[in-house]
C-alpha cells in the first residue's frame, strides 16, 4: 500500500511500500519475484543518486532511477525524490513520471487512509516483521486483502479487539470467516451491511462463513437473473451510489454497466434479502 502521502508510504518506522512506484509493469507484476535484482538496481540507485543534480532523467526498463534505500541498513525502500526524504522539497518533476508519483494512490491505501490511528495500528500489527519487499507483496502482506473489505468492517474489528496485538496466523485463528474464498471487494458490500456493532462476533464462527458463502453465490446468480443487459447503460463505477454496492456489481455480479434506475431497483432487491438474512441471524 503506497500513495504519494508519507504517512502511507511510511505507516510505521519499520515499513515502507513501493509496489506501484513507476514505470507500469505487467499485470501481477511483484518486486519480491524479482528480489536479486531489484536489490542490485536498488544498491545502484542509492549510491549514483545527488540531489544537486538539477536535470531530469527518463525512466526506462521496469525500474525508476530514484527508488533506492531510505536508511543505512537497507530496510527501507521508497522514493528518493520524494519531499519526506529532502526536508519538503518535492524534486518528482525530475522523472517522467512525476505527476503520476504525486497523484496516485492505490485503492488499498485509500482504505487504509479513513481508518482512524488507532485501527491503522491495529492493522499494521498484521504485517509485523514484513520487510519491504514483502509489504510489497499483495501476496505475502494480508493487509492488501483485508483492505478491500472495506473501512466499515475494519473498524469494527479494530474496536472490538483493542487489546493486545494480534499476528496475522492469531487473527485468523480468532476470525476465520476471513480464510473465505470469496472476493473480498466484490463481496464487501454484503459483510458491511451484515456486521452490525456487537454482530462482529459472527466473523469468529466457521458457521458463518459458509452461511455467507451460500448467501453470495445465491445473491449473486439472482442479480444477474434480474438484470437486463443493455448497451446504452452507464459504467457501474461512475455512478453516484455507495462505492461498495458498485463492486459488488462489477466484481461479483459481473455488471459492467446499467441504467441507474436499474442499478437502484437491484441494490432494494439486495437490500430486502441483506435485511432479512439479518433479522434470521438475529433472532437465532
């Protein structure tokens, strides 16, 4: 999880992130497959770099000249450009890229940004003892996952676990519903409008999981049976209703576009069987 904040690209003193530092990769595209290499570029990078050199440079290959290490053990790996690293001075505009590298933020960082300090620590705890390449990975980091739930539920696990730290295999063992299969993004809709204050505890019951495993697939088919394909409809994600109900069309329903009257005929239908399914939890 980077974006152009510092406190994103630093969550704590000991992480730091740089999966989508430029240029544009190929899709899946991880920085820890590649480790020797990138260390070597990093290594080279680290020790060419002068910030009196006023000219800017080109980036070329799958690599930018201003990544290297941030510190003198080589933890940390970030920009070299960036003004948390030359007492605010932003010196970006010596890449090719520099709008880009102060623009851009990645979805999971813009999740992580709406949880408030306490939930970011509770979070971060997740990801203890991952180096930067492998708080990198959206293989190895299970934050890049649990983000796209979404800040509602995140939240609220947050709140509920307050105490002491949990490692990530401790948080699974606790809450297994999160060992689902199901998509995450596309299905973050369904779990916030179902985790409700103290009903968190439900995240903690296998049980659960496979009733909400159910609950999607079935949801899901009896979307696509309700919608009505048409070309002239908007995109899914430009149209002004909750972000989460849109991934969900998108992602699981596989909704690509729809006329908005629709859209909301079909977020009433979802909402009726959510609540229902709720009020059956409830009274269980």
């Amino acid at each position: 999880m980077a974006a152009n904040n510092a406190t994103l690209c630093f969550p704590d003193s000991k992480k730091t992130c740089f999966a989508c530092c430029p240029p544009i990769r190929p899709a899946h595209y991880e920085h820890i497959q590649h480790r020797t290499s990138v260390q070597r570029i990093l290594r080279e990078n680290t020790s060419d770099f002068d910030t009196r050199r006023r000219e800017g440079r080109p980036i070329t290959g799958y690599s930018c000249w201003a990544l290297g290490y941030l510190d003198e053990d080589g933890r940390l790996v970030g920009c070299l450009l960036h003004p948390a690293q030359n007492r605010g001075e932003d010196l970006r505009d010596r890449v090719d890229y520099g709008n880009k590298c102060r623009r851009e933020t990645c979805p999971e960082a813009k999740v992580f940004s709406m949880l408030n300090p306490e939930e970011k620590i509770f979070w971060l705890h997740m990801a203890d003892g991952l180096n930067a390449f492998s708080y990198s990975s959206r293989k190895h980091n299970p934050l890049f996952t649990m983000m796209k739930w979404g800040d509602p539920v995140l939240g609220v696990i947050a709140a509920k676990d307050s105490g002491p730290r949990m490692t990530w295999p401790d948080f699974l063992d606790r809450y297994p519903f999160f060992s689902t299969g199901v998509s995450p993004k596309g299905n973050a809709y369904l779990l916030n409008r179902l985790i409700k204050g103290k009903t968190v505890l439900r995240l903690r019951n296998r049980a659960f999981r496979q009733e909400f495993e159910a609950f999607s697939e079935t949801i899901r088919e009896r979307v696509k049976m309700e919608f009505t394909p048409s070309g002239d409809g908007h995109p899914v994600h430009r149209l002004d209703l909750d972000r989460h109900f849109l991934d969900f069309l998108r992602l699981s329903a596989n909704i690509q576009r729809i006329h908005r009257q629709q859209a909301l005929r079909i977020k009433e239908m979802v909402d009726q069987e959510l609540e229902s399914l709720w009020k059956r939890k409830s009274e269980n």
